[in-house]
C-alpha cells in the first residue's frame, strides 16, 4: 500500500509496486491443473518468463516485461503454446547463458503405456519464442533410462551444459532412485561426467520408498549441489549431496560427502541457495510438530557442509505454530546486502513473504516484523518463487486457485526499501474520504466503511516514519474499531484503505492519551 503526504506518496517496504503491472500485480493466466503449476525464471532484463500446462500434453511459454507487461514479441502475440503430442509433466524451466530457453518434464510416451513406462523430456526454444532445431531432434529429447524415469529439477552450468536430475527406477526392485544427468548444451551426454553422463544415488536400502533429485545448484568451479529426497511411507527426509565437476562425491562435503540433518517428518516444500562465501541456506516448511501444527523453517550451512551455529539460534530459524494448516517456505533469495527473502504459503490460503537480517532473524523493518501475507483472487494463493529484479525489488510468480482443479498465474511485485513515487492518476488518493472518529482519539479509533461499494478492501495504518503498523482485511459497510494500544504510542498516523475495485483512500489520524 501507499502512504499519501502533501503530493508525494511513499511505498513502505512489503508492499505493492505500483509502478509494476496493474498496481503491483500482472495476471499472466488461468486453467493450470492442480499438479501441474506455474514454474518460471527472470532474464538479466527482469523479464519474467512462464511455464504452466496447458492440458495433459501441452504447455504454455509466456514472457512479460520488467514493467509487468505482456511481450507481444515473444511466441506467437506473446505466448507459445507446445504441444508434444504426449502426456507431459512435472515442468522446469531455466535460461541458458545465450538467451536461450530449456524446458523440461516427465513424459508418457503414448496414452495406452502404464504409468510405470516414463522418461525424461527436453526441448529448447530461441530468444524470441521459436524452436530451436539445432538442439538434439529438431529441439526435442527423450531419455529413457529404465521404466520409470520422473523429472524432479534442471539446471545450467556457467559454460551451457544441462543437469536434469529426478529419479529412475528397475521396477522390479520396488524403489526410485536419485538420477544426476549431465549433457553437452546440443543435448548429447556429457561422457567426461560419471557413467556415460548419469550418475544414479541410493541414499537408504529401505524396500517400497522413493528417492530424487529436486533442487540442483552449481558453484563456481564447477562443483555441483543436489537437493535430494526420501520419501517412505508417509515421511520424507531430504539431504544435500556435492559433487565434483566429473561427478564424484566430494567427500570433503558434510560427511563423507552428504548433509542428512536437515529433515522434518512429512515435508512439503522447500528451497536452497548459496551466499557469496558458498555458505548454504536451506528454506522449508510443513513438518509434524509435537502436539500438531506446523513449522516453517530456515538452516544455514558452512561452505563445507556443516551447521553455522552463529546463524540465528544455533544455526536455524524455527517457527511453530498451532494448528494444522500449511505454512511453508517454497522458495529463497539474498539480497545485494545480504538480506534473505523466503516465499511460499500461510495458513493453505494466503502468499507468504518474509525478509531475514543476514544473521537469520525477521528484519522488522519489512512488512509486520519481517512478514507480509496477502491472498490476491482466489481460495489458495501461494507464493511458488521469489525473484529480485535488478534493483533488488521483490518479484513473485504466483498460484492462485478458485477452484479445485483450476487456478490462475500471477506476477506480483514489492516495494523493497521505503520509496518516494509520484501518485499514479489511477491512484488518485480520496482523502479523508471516511469517516473515522473520534480523532484525536485516546483508546479506540473507528473506520467507519460505510461510504466504500466494494466487497473486499485493506486497511493500512502507518506511523510518520512509513512503518507498517496494522494490515487488516474489512468488508464494506463495517465499522472497524481498533484499540490505540494496538497500533503505537502518541503521535500523528496515516491510513490507507485499497479496495478490490481499485479505489483508493487515504488520511491521517492523531492519538492523544
């Protein structure tokens, strides 16, 4: 939200970029199957490129403007829609260091194979959209390499070539284990790497579980992380694996090669990234808690694999809470100052942003103590991957859902840093266009809503130095009364209320004791 004094209007850190789309939001598009959501990545341009399904055997590639704006001169009038002729999916998406765009997935060669018969798919498309012929069978590759061959992650070397890592499996062995591929950047296997180009990991002897590989990251040097996973029953157990840039374990890593403390019971998401010094940061979320709820939580690791006990409380930041709705990291970055963002989802409803001081504790300057949730147009909205735009504004790709099978692909971008903007004229602000009373108050301050035609609105108090101090959802014709002792000590505070039909109001209240 904005706050309005005199003709300027100052954009409080977490919250949304007007400046970006249609008030901080783009709407990029809709009928995602519930399995299948969106995956993306940025260009050193801002430029935001999407993956979502488009049914059981296409997709959609879609780019948008630093500004949140549709490329029309990307694909066909701004969208390319790939059919592969299979059922397709598990998508992936990265960037080469040309431009050029690899997606990846999971394939069932024809409608009539068993769900055991899978392989691994690769295509690659130009800069502008197109196919690229030049990569393996006129820009598409299938690699089969046992019955059940599953997608789990894709990534890029400095020098071009692919990792695709997931899981493969001899089927009568009852169990998946963790596959690491590495090709050449025209698609063939890289025979300098592992066996043939493909290394298989089996981190537990456990008959009837799943192992594979879901995040992948590469150092420079050439040195490779993989976020690998057990599932068994009904509980999963991740680790972190590095290899070196043949493929060997690096053994000097963890232990003799692998980090296994970072798990929780039943985990349902979760993200890596490296720091500059290659320290590791490892975000996730979901977990049995002990008397129920959930937790969501972020670990640090030294370049060489052990706990960083200076890091927030010996290492980790922990959160629990109640209850047995969802609350998860799904994805992470760092800042240019070494501030860390972690995304994901709140209460199985809302987006979830949070922003770390680099020691690992919620920096207070951002949003309510280092947290901003917000739900955009449906039941479930998640905030899926979290980006910085090249002046280190906070850009999410977005999945909300309306529905239980079908939702929509948002990009919603943040205010970063406190800002002075000029006031948009599609945000000319209505002040003191409410009613609020009694002001000066000394204990309860009321928001009369009555004026306001909308359904859904958000009210935004703010003290004079632009600190977020209340965030709260109101509904039209309500009056919203709110404690003084709630929202801080004496002194001059500026409201704003955004309502779901973009009006705008803004004014300012005193209280006195």
């Amino acid at each position: 939200m904005l706050i309005v004094i005199s003709n300027k209007v100052f954009g409080q850190a977490g919250t949304l970029d007007s400046t970006y789309g249609n008030n901080g939001i783009s709407y990029c598009g809709s009928n995602y199957g519930p399995y299948n959501l969106p995956f993306s990545t940025m260009d050193s341009d801002g430029r935001m490129l999407l993956l979502y399904a488009f049914d059981d055997s296409s997709f959609i590639l879609t780019r948008y403007l630093a500004d949140g704006i549709a490329d029309i001169t990307f694909g066909n009038n701004g969208q390319e829609i790939f059919n592969t002729g299979h059922i397709y999916n598990n998508s992936y998406i990265q960037l080469q260091q040309d431009d050029r765009i690899l997606v990846a997935g999971t394939i069932q060669l024809t409608p009539t194979d068993s769900a055991y018969n899978t392989d691994f798919f690769l295509t690659r498309f130009l800069p502008d959209g197109g196919i690229d012929t030049s990569f393996a069978n006129l820009g598409q590759l299938v690699i089969d390499l046992g019955n059940r061959d599953y997608a789990g992650c894709l990534g890029i070397q400095e020098d071009n070539k692919i990792l695709l890592s997931g899981s493969t499996d001899a089927l009568s062995t009852y169990q998946k284990d963790i596959t690491l591929l590495r090709l050449l950047p025209n698609g063939t296997p890289d025979s300098s790497f592992g066996d043939a180009g493909r290394i298989i990991t089996n981190l537990t002897n456990l008959s009837m579980h799943e192992e594979y590989g879901d995040k992948v990251l590469v150092r420079p040097g050439g040195k490779i992380l993989l976020l690998g996973v057990v599932h068994y029953w009904q509980w999963d157990h991740k680790s972190i694996m590095r290899y070196q840039s043949n493929g060997i374990i690096d053994s000097s890593f963890g232990s003799f090669g692998i980090v296994t403390d970072l798990a929780i019971d039943d985990i349902s998401y979760w993200d890596f990234v490296l720091e500059e010094d290659m320290s590791i940061l490892v975000g996730e979320g979901g977990g049995s808690v002990s008397g129920g709820g959930f937790r969501t939580n972020l670990h640090k690791y030294t370049p060489d694999g052990q706990i960083d006990s200076a890091f927030a409380v010996y290492g980790k930041y922990e959160s629990s809470f109640n209850g047995y709705s969802l609350r998860s990291f799904k994805s992470l970055t760092i800042q240019s100052d070494h501030k860390i963002v972690a995304s994901g989802v709140w209460d199985d409803s809302l987006l979830l942003l949070m922003r770390f001081t680099s020691s690992g504790i919620p920096d207070s300057s951002f949003g309510i103590n280092g947290m901003v949730t917000n739900r955009f147009d449906g039941l479930y909205c998640s905030a899926n991957k979290v980006y910085l735009y090249p002046s280190d504004k906070i850009t999410l790709l977005c999945a909300s859902t309306n529905y239980i099978d079908t939702g929509r692909v948002l990009i919603v971008r943040y205010n970063n840093e406190n800002v002075t903007i000029g006031i948009p004229n599609a945000l000319t602000a209505n002040s003191f266009a409410l009613n609020v009373y009694p002001n000066p108050s000394s204990d309860f301050i009321t928001f009369d809503l009555g004026t306001i035609v909308a359904t859904q609105a958000e009210l935004f108090i703010y003290n004079t130095s632009g600190a977020l101090r209340i965030q709260l959802p109101v509904t039209h014709s309500a009056q919203l009364q709110i404690s003084v002792d709630d929202i801080g000590s004496d002194g001059m505070y500026f409201y704003t209320v955004r309502t779901d039909d973009q009006q705008f109001f803004a004014g300012k209240f005193i209280i006195q004791r």
